[in-house]
C-alpha cells in the first residue's frame, strides 16, 4: 500500500501493514520468534551481506517491530525508523551513531534528567564530550560547533519549563555549519513534526504518548532522510569511512540502493547487533495498539489539560502556571510556531504557595491523579519534583532547571475533565 499521501491519523491505522500474508490478520500479529529459516545457503548469504533485505534474528529485526517502525516513519514524514528497547536506548544510538570518543556534539540545556545523565557522564566516561547550550539563545550552538562536532540535540517540548525549543532556528544554523539536529518529540507527537521544521532524526520514548498506556518501556529513531551525510565525509567518520565491523562497508554508499536511509541502517546492523537493545515483538505490539490511536488520544490530553491550565491560573493557591498556551513574548510564539493550532501538549505545571510543604501537601491530597514519576498515560499523574525527581540538586540548580519549590508537574489524561478538576481543586484545597 502507498502510504505516501495518507494523513497522520491514516497511517496510525495502515501503515507499514496490510493483512497478515500467510493468515490474512487484520490487526499485526506478535511475530514471538528469535530467529527465521533462510530458503538456501544463498539467500542467508545475501542477507548477511545485505545484497537483500528481509529477517535473520530478532535482535536486529522482526516483523512486528518492522510494522511498528515502518507505521511511526511514515506519520513523521521520515524514510525509515528503528524501534528498540527503551527511549533511553534511543537516545543513546541517536548520538552514538555519530560520535566516537574524541568527538563532541551540542545539546540543549532543557534535558529530560535520564538524558542529562546519559550525556554529561555515561559519554563523558566514553570519551564523548557534551557541549551545554542554552535553548533560548539559538546562536550559543554555532558558538560551540567546532570541526569535530557530529550533531545537535534537543527536546521539542521539554519539562518542568515547557517551553518549546527553536526547532527551526537551531535546523538552519546546523544545517549551514553541515551538522544535523536530533530531537526528542516524546511529549510532543502528532503535535509537532520536527522533520518539517528542518530536523535530521525524530527520536521518541514511546513509553508515553506512544504506547500510551502505561504498559511498556520502548523508544525510536526516525531517520528523515534529509540530510546528506557524504557532503563533508570528515564529520561523519562512521558513515563514510569503511566499517571494520562489516566487512568494510561504506554506510553512505551501501545504502544508496535502498534510499537515503544511511544514518538509520548503520544503527541497526552495527549498534543494535553490538549492543543489543532489542525491543521484544510483545512491546512492539503493544505500542502498536496505542499508536492507533495516538491521534484521537493526544487531541483529548491536549484539550483536558487546556482547561486543567484555565482553573490553575485563577486558583488562589496558585502562585504561577507553567504551561504553553499561557505563555508570553517568544516562548508563546515559539510554542504557536511549533505546535499545532491550540494544542499546547498534556503537561502543565504550577506552583503552589508555601513551597515544599504546599507541594507535598498537594500530592499527598490526589485521590484520583496518580503519584508516579512518568507522563504520557492515558491516566492523570503528578508529581512534586522538589522533593522526588529534583531532590538531589542544590536549591539553586533546582532553580536553574525551573524547578521551584512548590513546583508541582501534571501529566493530564483522558478522564472527564470535570473529574480531573474536581481532584485537583479538592487537592488545593487541603493545602
Ligand atoms: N526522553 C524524554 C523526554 C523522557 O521523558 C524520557 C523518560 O521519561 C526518556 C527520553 C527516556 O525514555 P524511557 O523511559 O522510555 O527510557
């Protein structure tokens, strides 16, 4: 099936998939096999040297994953996409199959923490040097790049200070300086496509919005195609130099009969063979069943948090509301250049009065959000990062990050927003 022309909300239902070929299912079957019988000696020869593509092991590939990844590419307008097992290990192949030690690469400030700690210590310890830069000023990434600097990274939509990212400025000065921006879209998908905003590579931990139901840990890289990897052959090292590992292949030029897919094959046949985050068929299956109607969902999440925002901001309680749609001057207009019209994601968050205590008291008050460190599932959560997520950091690097001490996050879901906002006022109300 063509799947070039189909809306986002189409594809979450048909693409990469149309009737199982042996059985004729309708919905993707769990494919629960590690490995697939080669017809000949020729054929597994082939496959091994990738002269043609099909299935060999279920680390590296499988058909419902395959489903998965090719459904995901196409709604995000990319070429192709790898599915694995966490968004963690998304983003660590994100930058991995760029950088080598001796190479850095320049992120955004506003990090997801499990990011944070990936970049300035895990690659740190690889030899692989994070370069901070400040979202808000896009130029602080050209003022960084240097000769051995492989990409940009950011997040679309990052949390506690949920203010979008310029996608489009950061894309342009990359692209002019020859290096690609990766972003993380995990809080922000159907509502933001980066690909169209100059991105190289989409990445999701589709843990949230994804999966989106609280039920399994999975990530993804989508490649956009769009980047041409071979213009300077001596910032990507990995992708133009012959590969020791695979019998010294050239990804650039190994990919050229199958599309401009490069940056995403060589992440699957080097780094997912090595290292081996696999995710398992059942995960794909189940991020599948919320894929299909992530659209539909997202218009919900976005729509009850809307009005969770709305009585926030006239509580007497509450001190300040973090939350796009009711924000000013250049955040606002980045969130309305980024966003789609009037859906400013499902995160909002706010500060009580009284600090700590008041966070605290909040939380402990929910009944109906739960308590939990996570977003993106269809049930309300919260969360007081001052005293979980946060509490390692100083007060003042608590500040920096945007997280005050009444700082309380919200995670909204797709309950009756009446329901929701009479927890929430209740809640307030014992503080
Ligand atoms: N990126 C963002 C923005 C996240 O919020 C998270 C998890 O909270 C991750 C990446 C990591 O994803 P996972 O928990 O699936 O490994």
């Amino acid at each position: 099936m063509s799947s070039v022309k189909l809306h986002p909300e189409t594809l979450a239902l048909h693409g990469g998939y149309r009737a199982d070929p042996t059985t004729g299912a309708v919905a993707v079957p769990i494919y629960q096999t590690t490995s697939y019988q080669f017809r000949d000696t020729e054929h597994a020869a082939n496959l091994f040297a990738l002269k043609e593509l099909g299935n060999i092991y279920t680390r590296i590939m499988n058909p419902t994953t395959d489903a998965l990844e090719q459904r995901l590419a196409a709604m995000e307008g990319g070429v192709a996409a790898l599915a694995i097992a966490s968004g963690q290990a998304a983003s660590t192949f994100a930058v991995l199959n760029l950088c080598q030690a001796g190479d850095n690469f320049v992120t955004s400030t506003d990090l997801y923490g499990g990011t944070w700690n990936l970049f300035a210590n895990t690659f740190k310890q690889m030899g692989i040097e994070a370069r901070f830069a400040d979202p808000q000023d896009p130029q602080s990434f050209a003022k960084l790049t240097d000769a051995k600097t492989r990409c940009y990274y950011a997040e679309t939509l990052p949390n506690p200070k949920l203010e979008v990212f310029p996608i489009r400025e950061v894309a342009d000065i990359g692209r002019k300086l020859g290096v690609p921006l990766i972003v993380d879209n995990t809080a922000a998908p159907m509502i933001c496509r980066p690909l169209d905003h100059g991105a190289a590579i989409v990445m999701y931990s589709a843990t949230k919005y994804i999966g989106g139901h609280g039920n399994s840990i999975g990530g993804v890289i989508i490649d956009g195609g769009n980047f041409d990897w071979a213009a300077d052959k001596a910032r990507f090292p990995l992708l133009n130099e012959p590969d020791p590992s695979y019998h010294g292949a050239v990804w650039t030029e190994a990919a050229k009969s199958l599309g401009p897919i490069a940056y995403i094959l060589r992440a699957r046949v080097t780094l997912l063979r090595d290292i081996g985050a696999a995710l398992s068929p059942f995960n794909a299956f189940l991020l599948l069943q919320g894929l299909e109607t992530l659209p539909l969902r997202l218009q919900r999440h976005c729509d009850n948090a809307a009005k969770v925002a709305d009585v926030l901001k006239a509580h007497s309680k509450v001190a300040r509301v973090i939350y796009p749609g009711l924000m000013s001057g250049e955040a606002k207009r980045r969130a309305d250049a980024y966003l789609a019209k009037g859906r400013y994601g499902a995160l909002v968050g706010f500060e009580v009065k009284g600090g700590v205590a008041s966070g605290q008291k909040f939380i402990n008050a929910l009944k109906l959000l739960y308590h939990v460190a996570n977003i993106g599932d269809a049930r309300s959560l919260a969360i007081h990062p001052a005293s979980t997520t946060h509490s390692q950091l100083s007060a003042e690097d608590q500040a920096t990050t945007g997280v005050t001490p009444g700082y309380v996050r919200l995670a909204i879901g797709l309950e009756h927003p009446d329901d929701i906002l009479a927890d929430i006022t209740q809640a307030l109300g014992q503080v």
